[in-house]
C-alpha cells in the first residue's frame, strides 16, 4: 500500500505542475516538474528513496527515446552524419577528460578516474531535456536534426567512457585498446539487437494479419512491449540498450503503410497512448531529478567539512569548462566545414551557440553516476554533489540563454478563417430549419457551433479583454438577478418558475471565467448554501426536497412557459440597454458580440425549444444533425482550400479536428436521459389531453 501511496502522489505532483503550466505558462513545465520533485525530496522519508538505475534507463529513457526515434525525421538527420559524428566522439570524449582533469585540480581528494567518470556521466547530451526546451523555443531544422540525432545515440559513447572510467578507478588499470573494442562491440551489438526485435515484432504483425487474429489491443502492446524487450535483450548480453531502443524505433517507423481500417483504427490509439505514456515519462524525468537532487545536494550543503562557496564555485566552473569546449569545438568543426569547402557560413556562430546551449544534461546523467559500486557511492559523495549541480545548471542555463537566441514557439492558426468557415456552417443550419419539423435537435446543433466560434474569439484575445468579459457577463448576472426578484414580488412568475430561472442563472455563473480568488469565493459560497441545505433537510426530515419532488412531477404549463419567455424579453431589453451605454468603456467589439449573443437566444422564443435549449440547457439527441454540420464543415474547408484561401495544411488541421469531433459525437454511450425523460412527459401530458 506503501508504494501505491507514493504512486498517486506522484500522479498528483504531475498534475499539479501540468495545471500550474497551463496558469502561468511562462515558467517552464519541467522546471516546475523539478521544483515538484524537490519539494517532494523533502518530504519523503530519510532512506526511502532510491534510484534504481538500470530499471529507471530501461523503463523511462529507454521508452522515451524508442518514441523519439519512432517520430524522427531519419534523412534530415542523415544529412548532417558528419557533425554528428563529431559530437558523438571526439567532443563526448575531450569533454570527458577535461572536466574529470578540471574536478581533480579543484578537488584533490578525488581520484583522477573517479573524476574522470564524473566527466563521461555529464558529456552525453541528454535528448529528454533537450526535448523538453524545443517545446518552447523554434529550432532551425538543420539544429533540430543535429540535436535529435546526437540526443539518440551519443548515450553509448557516455556510458562506455563511464565504464571505462569506473574500471580503472577499481583497478587502477586502463587500456586504450579494450576500451576501443568494448566501444565497438556495444555500438555494433545495439545496431543489431534493435535491427532483430525489430524485425521479430514485424513478422509477428504479419503473422498475427495473416491468421486474422489481430485486433486493436494486440497490436498496441506489441508495440508497447517492443522498447523494454529490445533494452533487455541488449542488456542481457552487455551492449548499448539506448542505441538498440532508437534502431528499433527508427526501422518500426520505417515500414510501409497499410491503409486498412485496422491500421488506422492502431494508429490513432497508439498516437493517443503514447502522447499520455510520454507525457507521464517525462514528467517523472524531471520530478525524480528534483528528488535527486534534493537528495544529493543537501546532505553536502550541511556538511561542516565542505565549504558551500567554493562547492558552488566548483559547480560554476566546471559548467563553464563544458559549454566553453562544446562551443569551441562546435565552432572549430564549422570554421574547418567552410575552409575546405571553400565557402562561408554564415550561420556558424548562431548555430554554434544554440548547439552550445541546447547540450543541456539531465537524470540520464545523475542515473549514470549511480552506476558506480554503493561503496564508491558511499565513500565519494562529492562525486554525486559536482554531476547534479552541473547538471541542474546547464538545465538552467539554457531555460535562460535558448529564448534570446531562438524564436518563442508559436502556433499558427488562422482564426479568422476557421470563424468565416463555421459561420457558413451555421448559415447552412439555419437554412436547414425551414425544413424541418422538429427543431429542437437542430437549435442545439447550431448552439454547439456558436459555443465553438466564441471559443475562437476568446482565444485570441490577451487577458485583459478576456477579464473586461467576464466584468461584462457578471453585470449582465447581476441584471438577470434582480429582473428575477422583481418578477417574482410582484407576483408575475410562479415557485417552480423563480427556482427553475435561477438554476440558470447558476448555470450562467459557473460559465464566467473569472479569475483563481473569484473562484475560490464562489465555490466556498456554494458549499456554504449546500451545508446549510443538507442541515436543513436533515432538521426537517426531507421537507422541501419531498416538496420539489411533488412539483417536479408536473410538467410546466403553457402560463409558466410564457412568464418565464416574458421575463427573459424583460431582462433582455434592460441588458441590451445597458450594454449600449457601456461602449467607449469596453470595446465596442466586445459589448456587440454579447449584444449579439443575448438577441440570438432571444429571438428563439417562439420556436417552441426555448425552455429547452436557453433556460435548461438540455442536449438532444441529435447525431443527425452533428453529422450534418460536419459534412458542411468539411465540404466548405475543401472551397477554402481550392479557393487559396486557406493553406494545404491548415485545412489538414481543420479536417482532423472535424475528425475528432465526429468520433466523439458518434460514441454511442451519450448521455440524452434528462432530454429523453423530458420528451417523455411532453408525450405522456399530450396523450392525456387527448383522452
């Protein structure tokens, strides 16, 4: 129960950084994840923690890179083989022997080959965090190809160096030439190891087609087993498990595709739990570095032996040492490049420097430390202090240097063009209603399609415009509010009718987006009415809830449906009013979009739907009608496109959201009960008429 405990807890820590991403997206996901997990660090219990490191490399990195190489661009990543290479060896290794040399000079008590391994676990660039910063910053694709393809195979350079390094500190012996060999072999075995699972899990999809005993679910834990069987077999026999994952990740892409409904009905799910499964992974990548980091870090820091400014000046230097090296020898490699092909490159030094900062290090490094013998652990925890405080500085450093040296990623959406195309569905829906008998269904379609085009407006608005709205629609609550009580002291609506409008006014309130204090106010406001309600019902034994209950079974009549419409016209008028004297004040676009609004839901009220679609807010059945607006949807994005007027793949865009939407509608686990026991009784009081 121990370690379920700790489990949702950490699935609560992910959640909880993803949420406070999404309100403050300025601070970046991970380090909130890795401030998450220091936090976290300090309130486990001394000793219950530890990584396991080879369980963490073939569970969490392993899948990770299998994924990134699954979805990378393998000939842009060819094209540039040379530097790669170059960043792969020479740089990994001169890297390694000079910070190792730079830690022995700061730090005499350490061994020269116990600094050495030190220096292997921080020279591969790890390919997670690197993953992490693209998702906020725009790459070229010639740094975005370089860096994948150094991120996915310079792990096996690092941690045959680290071995090596660790083998000598034990025996105090080195060879060059078993060093080169066992480099080879582990290189050469991983090809081969991902190249065979790979292979092995295409012939048991076929095998599985052949004998028609495939279906969604097998396929996808093929797929899902394919990254742990191919890190274990390669482990199995000591060779690299990271290049066997990313080799069988890249031939698994490489197959050609089938287009039969299986494959796309795999696809799609694959794509869905992998972006779950990668999103969690990453997540604990960073939530156990903070952990680690806690955990490691603190113990020196109150140490008396040590002295904390010097360890931090240590940590300063050799970060420096490791950026100064990867950006000469970068920038040599370029310099070199144009000599001998006698031309210049003007992007040298901006590609050097990106390449620089983006060689960022991360848990592969702390986890490969920890690779050494627990008595060595034991014995140098300096060595654990100098990997994670280079490496949560070269983290940091390039959260701070890569903004002023690319562009913020930003999406491209023409929203514009996406509101003109829903408009005309709407147009072509409301042509529809003079052709049919029961609008019901259809008003709801529409209703949907408006909701989805004000999102589109909001979107694109800051927030200031985003909080004079919701200042707009708490005036008009406030208005609905006190037409309410008026009506209902002068006797012009009825108990059920004054309960039934305010149940939409609290569904009007819920829909303000207002700001986390607002919030906070009304959900302890509605909790407070709720306690007081049950107190009640419990001092009276159920009294007013057997009261609404009675009521509840009479269907509204034709006196209470007209007070209710009446009222809505008297409050409208009031709020259109209102609304008019207020531009200049507001933005006129802002007040003529809720006028608008307010006058479209108005101007239903004698289609016989309007209890149903303004006040209750019921949702039809209506797949019918959905279908239809998709149709349209999709037919009007082909006119954009043919038109110009929209991009090839912006339409693409389009039409997978109308895809998605679909699905979605399609499911046929709808929940239409309120609807239906509604339709139910209207049925039920007109055969009664009847008789």
């Amino acid at each position: 129960m121990t370690v379920l405990l700790y489990l949702i807890i950490f699935l609560l820590v992910l959640i909880a950084s993803n949420a406070a991403n999404k309100l403050f997206p300025r601070l970046p996901l991970p380090l909130l994840q890795i401030v998450s997990g220091i936090l976290l660090g300090l309130w486990l219990p001394s000793g219950e923690f530890h990584l396991d490191t080879e369980a963490f490399l073939a569970l969490v990195i392993g899948p990770l890179l299998f994924r990134e190489a699954e979805e990378s661009d393998v000939t842009s990543i060819l094209r540039y083989w040379r530097i790669i290479l170059f960043l792969i060896f020479p740089v990994i290794f001169i890297s390694t022997l000079s910070i190792g040399y730079m830690a022995h000079v700061l730090w005499l008590s350490l061994p020269l080959a116990a600094c050495l391994a030190a220096g292997a676990a921080l020279g591969p660039t790890d390919l997670v965090a690197f993953a992490s910063l693209s998702e906020r910053f725009t790459f070229t694709k010639r740094v975005e190809s370089i860096l994948k393809g150094e991120g996915l195979l310079n792990d096996a350079s690092g941690l045959v160096a680290f071995q090596v390094a660790v083998a000598a500190w034990v025996t105090g012996a080195f060879s060059l030439e078993k060093a080169s060999v066992s480099l080879l072999f582990s290189i050469i075995g991983g090809f081969a190891i991902g190249a065979f699972t790979a292979f092995l899990n295409h012939t048991l999809h076929r095998l599985l087609l052949n004998v028609r005993a495939s279906d969604i679910a097998g396929q996808l834990l093929l797929e899902l087993s394919l990254p742990l069987l191919t890190f274990f077999l390669a482990e199995e026999i000591h060779v690299s498990g990271i290049i066997a994952v990313v080799v069988a990740g890249i031939l698994k892409a490489s197959r050609f595709k089938n287009i039969t409904l299986l494959e796309a009905q795999v696809d799609t799910v694959t794509d869905t739990v992998w972006h779950t499964v990668t999103f969690m992974l990453n997540g604990s990548v960073f939530v156990i570095l903070g952990i680690e980091l806690q955990l490691i870090l603190e113990p020196i820091l109150r140490n008396p032996i040590y002295d904390n400014l010097f360890l931090l000046l240590t940590v300063f230097v050799l970060t420096l040492l490791m950026f100064s090296i990867r950006f000469l020898m970068i920038y040599g490699f370029y310099v070199f490049r144009g000599l001998w092909l006698k031309k210049k490159m003007s992007y040298a030094l901006k590609d050097s420097l990106l390449l620089t900062f983006s060689g960022v290090k991360g848990t592969v490094s702390i986890a490969t430390i920890l690779l050494i013998p627990a008595t060595l652990e034991r014995e140098y925890p300096l060595l654990l202090f100098i990997v994670a405080g280079v490496t949560l500085l070269s983290f940091l450093s390039g959260l701070v240097v890569l903004p002023h040296l690319s562009d913020t990623k930003e999406e491209t959406k023409d929203y514009l063009m996406h509101i003109a195309i829903l408009n005309d569905v709407v147009t072509e829906l409301e042509a529809d209603l003079a052709h049919t008998k029961v609008k019901g269904p259809l008003y709801a379609a529409i209703d949907n399609y408006h909701g989805r085009i004000e999102n589109l407006i909001l979107e694109q608005e800051d927030k200031s415009v985003r909080k004079d709205l919701a200042s707009l629609q708490l005036l008009i609550l406030s208005i609905e509010n006190d037409g309410l009580e008026q009506a209902y002291e002068e006797g012009k609506i009825d108990d059920r009718s004054y309960h039934l409008y305010q149940r939409y006014l609290l569904a009007m309130e819920q829909r303000i987006n207002r700001n986390l204090a607002s919030r906070f106010t009304y959900f302890w406001i509605v909790f407070w009415r709720i306690s007081r309600f049950i107190l009640h019902e419990i001092v009276t034994l159920g009294a007013k809830l057997r009261s609404w209950r009675r009521k509840a079974k009479r269907h509204l009549t034709k006196d209470e449906i007209e007070s209710i419409a009446e009222l809505y016209l008297a409050n409208t008028e009031v709020i259109v009013e209102s609304l008019e004297h207020l531009k200049g004040i507001y933005k006129n676009s802002l007040v003529n979009f809720l006028q608008d609004a307010r006058l479209r839901e108005t101007a239903i009220i004698g289609s016989g739907a309007f209890i149903e679609r303004v006040i209750t807010r019921m949702k039809p059945n209506n797949i019918d009608e959905m279908m239809r607006g998709y149709y349209l949807e999709r037919k009007i994005i082909f006119e954009y496109e043919d038109q110009g007027l929209i991009s090839a793949s912006y339409a693409k865009y389009l039409r997978q959201n109308v895809n998605n939407l679909e699905n979605y509608s399609l499911k046929e686990t709808v929940n239409t009960l309120p609807y239906d026991v509604m339709n139910y009784a209207q049925k039920d009081t007109r055969t009664f008429k009847s008789h």
